[in-house]
C-alpha cells in the first residue's frame, strides 16, 4: 500500500492503497484448507473466487467460529425448529444459517456477497461501507473480480501519514 499516493483532486482512491496480493480460495475448498490458509498467513479472512477470479463470497473468522461453537444437536434443533415456524420471507435466512452450520466447503462457510468497492472509490467512502456494514475489510472488484483487499490497518497508516 502506497499511503502517500493521492489522485489530482488531493483524494485518495482504494485502487492507490488496497493491497493486491491476495489468496484467495475457490467455492470447493474444504474449510480445515481454508483454515489452514488463515492460520499459515496471519489473515482473519478469505476471499471466495471462481476459476475466473470472480469473487463470489469471504469466509472469515466468524464464519469458522459459527461452525465450531455450534457444532451439538440442540444448536441444530433449535434452528430447524426456528426455520419451521419462520415467516416466508425468513426461511432462506434459516437455510443460509444451517448449510454454515453443516459446512465442508468454503461455499458452504462464506458470506455471500462480499463487501465489494470499486478501485475509483475514494477512501472516505470506502471507510463509510466499513462503518456502515460492519466489516473488518472490503475487497476491491471491478465487473465482479477481485483486483485487491483494505483492511481497517489502512485507515491507521493513512492518519499516520498526516
């Protein structure tokens, strides 16, 4: 990431600061791979990509804590028994909830979609879909591939920079 590079309007633009080495993993990794991946890199989250590095989802830390601390029957049964009685509008909700339960592949662990922003967005904006979503890191797409990721360490680096 280059904290000093600024466009001709004085802004700074998530293409000049997102970091573009990324790994990534396809829908049918197995989730210890993913694991593995996260552990090895010292990263908290992952990308979910087609063959065409299209990103399609992230699977991060939480998504591989839902699956671990709610791994016993009740925990299952209590979602069923909650997805039976769900109105309409909230059974894909439910669905969604049990294939992360029951997860083997990182296209069953991911959130989907990823938080996605476009490498001309400025920063301030980028930092606005953070607060707004709640998300550790957003990944950077154009037309639906993944050109890079900034994480909130970004933000740290560019006030430092001030």
């Amino acid at each position: 990431m280059d904290a000093n590079a600024v466009n001709t309007n004085g802004n700074v633009l998530a293409k000049e600061v997102m970091t573009t080495e990324i790994i990534s993993v396809l829908p049918e990794t197995p989730v210890k791979e993913v694991a593995r991946l996260m552990i090895d890199n010292k990263i908290s989250a992952i990308p979910v990509v087609t063959k065409y590095n299209e990103i399609v989802g992230v699977v991060s830390e939480n998504d591989l804590i839902n699956k671990i601390v709610r791994p016993h029957e009740p925990g299952i049964m209590t979602l069923l028994y909650h997805a039976a009685l769900a109105p309409s509008d909230k059974v894909l909700e439910y669905r969604q909830a049990l294939t992360r339960w029951n997860a083997k592949t990182a296209k069953d662990a991911m959130t989907a979609p990823a938080i996605c922003v476009s490498p001309e967005d400025t920063i301030e904006s980028v930092g606005r879909v953070m607060l707004d979503d709640k998300v550790k890191r957003v990944f950077v797409a154009e037309e639906g591939h993944l050109l890079g990721v900034i994480s909130r360490s970004v933000f740290v680096e560019l006030l430092l920079k001030e």
